[in-house]
C-alpha cells in the first residue's frame, strides 16, 4: 500500500498533464477557427468590393466615364488590389484610363497611408499603386524598397521603378538582377519591355554591354532573357562569347537558345557535337532558325542522335529550314539505316501536315 501511495502524487501529476494538454488544444482549435471565420468574412467582403467595382472599373477600360462612388476606408485594400490586378492585365490606352480613375479616388494618399504602415500586403498594393499613377516625386519613396530582403517587396518597388523611371531604372536594376537570385530575369525582361521601349532601348543596352562584360560566363547566362529586349549587335557579341569552347554545358545551351543570326553559325556547328545531350538539343533547334542547305548531312547526323529530343529537334530542324522539299526528306529519312530516324522524320512531317 505505501508503494502505491507514492505513485499518487505522479499520477495527479500525468492528469493534471493531460487536462491541461486537452485544455490548450481546445483552445487552439476555437482560436483557428475564429482565425477561418475572420478570414472567410473578409474574403466575403473583398467579393462583394469587387463584384460592386467591377463593372465601373471596366466602364473606364472601355472608355466610359462612369460616376464614381464613395469608398468607405474598410474597403480601399480591395479596391486598389482590384484596381491593380485589371491595371496588370491591360495594355495601351486602357492603362491610363484606369490609372485616372484610381487618381480621382485618392489611390496616391492611400498609397502613401500605407508605404510606411506595418502590414506587408499594404506596402506591396502602395508600390504597385505608385508605379501605375507614375509621379517623379515618388522615386525616392520607391527606391528605398529596391533592396528590401523580402522578395516580393523589391519585386513590387523594382516593377513600380520601371514606370516611374524608364530611362534610368536599367542602371538601378541591372547590378540587382545579377546581385539577386530570387528576382525572376524574364519577369522583368517583359516588364521592361512594357515600360516604353522607345525611350529604354539605347540605355538598357549600354548598359547591358557593359555589364556583360564585367561578368564571368554562369551569372551572365542567368541575364539572357533580357536579350529579348537588347539590340541584336550587343546581343550576338554576348552570345559568340557565351558559344566559346570549354564554356559550362548549361552556360552553352542557354546560348544557343537565342541564336538567331547566321553569323553564328559555326559555333552552332560545333556544339552539334558537344558530348552533353542538352548542349546538342539546343543545337539542333538553333540548325532549324539559321542553318543553310549545306548544313543539312549535319543535321541528318543528328537525326541518328541516341537522345529522343535531339532526334526530334533535327527533324524540325529539317522541315523548316531550306534542306529539301517533303519528298527529299523522306528520301533522306529513308536512305538512313536508323528506322528511329526514318519515323522522327515521318512524325514531324505528320505535325506540319496537321
């Protein structure tokens, strides 16, 4: 008896445990499902913003001059989040309408509410609210995120950057873009592309040039998808140095997928033969945008490619470039002792048909 006496304070103690253990997990599941009912009322509330502005905001879209209502204060995160979304997917004439409708209801002062507060969608939706209204003033505002550690936080100020300054954003960007791996490049090779063209062109690629040139081949490689918006001379000088021999078979393949001048050729024919599958798949694409008729046994040669994807780029390759009419090529495909090749070719020719 005097043994189990002395197990009786540890198991008041291992009940005490467990209530107190069932206590706190009640709790916590009350405490998450005022958290789903809270966020399921206020979703319910942005709903109801949206389906109320919709309309208006797509009245001035199309040119209309609708009436605007009031906006109480619990309501204006949804309508600039909406306001912004529509502004994201629109182009033209259309973006300035919109942009002055948010001007008239006060979307600048409920940006600057919002810059410095602590909430973080709050900062974003100001940002992006600066770049669409496009004030000088708010350079400044906005630079001081560019360097924020939290991605989508620099995201939006870089995005907002682009469009209150065009000319000079490339010099603001491009060191950051090579700085930061969590920035997307063809994100932003659109979203520079959007700003205005005419008037980024010359200094982007300036600019581009000479940072290029700075750089080793890997981080350089990581910067071509803003080769879509570069002048091509800078573009095919970066690329013959990026297509040198012993450069990294990723560094080659990333490239060769933006070759399209035939005064690239020869280091396309080389990589033809590159031992990395990847590198010659890319060849073999590149052979279909700029080869001549006297690169047609080479890329036959790859037609008997072990790999299924260099096979099928080089019989695209064959289709469209000048290599021969359909009948030569089945001609070809059939004089090929490789019956995988025969049936690439015939598969490809099927595709063109179709």
């Amino acid at each position: 008896m005097d043994s189990v006496a002395a197990f009786e304070p540890v198991v008041r103690l291992a009940w005490g445990t467990a209530l107190v253990s069932v206590a706190l997990s009640a709790a916590l599941v009350v405490q998450v499902l005022r958290m789903r009912r809270r966020l399921a009322r206020r979703e319910r509330r942005a709903q109801e913003v949206f389906a109320r502005w919709r309309p208006i905001l797509f009245e001035a879209v199309a040119g209309g001059s609708p009436s605007l209502p009031a906006l109480p204060r619990e309501e204006e995160d949804a309508f600039l989040l909406l306001w912004i979304q529509l502004l994201d997917g629109i182009r033209g004439d259309s973006v300035a309408r919109l942009a002055e409708v948010g001007a008239r209801m006060g979307a600048r002062r409920l940006a600057l509410e919002r810059i410095d507060g602590g909430e973080a969608l709050g900062r974003v939706l100001a940002l992006r609210t600066f770049g669409y209204l496009q004030r000088p003033e708010d350079r400044e505002r906005v630079l001081r995120w560019l360097d924020d550690p939290r991605s989508y936080i620099s995201l939006a100020a870089a995005r907002a950057l682009v469009r209150i300054d065009p000319e000079r954003a490339a010099d603001e960007l491009l060191p950051r873009l090579v700085a930061r791996a969590d920035w997307p490049v063809p994100l932003f090779a659109d979203v520079l592309a959007q700003a205005s063209p005419a008037r980024l062109s010359a200094r982007l690629s300036a600019r581009f040039a000479a940072l290029c040139a700075e750089l080793p081949p890997a981080p350089l490689a990581r910067l071509l998808p803003l080769a879509s918006i570069v002048d091509e001379h800078v573009v095919d000088a970066l690329l013959r140095r990026l297509l040198s021999p012993g450069q990294e078979p990723e560094v080659l393949a990333a490239a060769l997928r933006l070759v399209r001048s035939p005064a690239l050729l020869e280091p396309v024919r080389r990589a033809a033969s590159h031992e990395a599958w990847s590198v010659r798949v890319q060849a073999a694409a590149a052979l279909g945008r700029v080869g001549e008729p006297r690169d047609r046994e080479l890329v036959a040669k790859l037609l008997r490619d072990a790999e299924w994807w260099v096979r099928y780029r080089a019989a695209q390759a064959l289709v469209t470039r000048p290599y021969g009419a359909p009948g030569e090529l089945r001609a070809l495909a059939g004089s090929l002792d490789d019956r995988f090749a025969r049936d690439m070719v015939q598969q490809v020719l099927a595709e063109v048909r179709a």
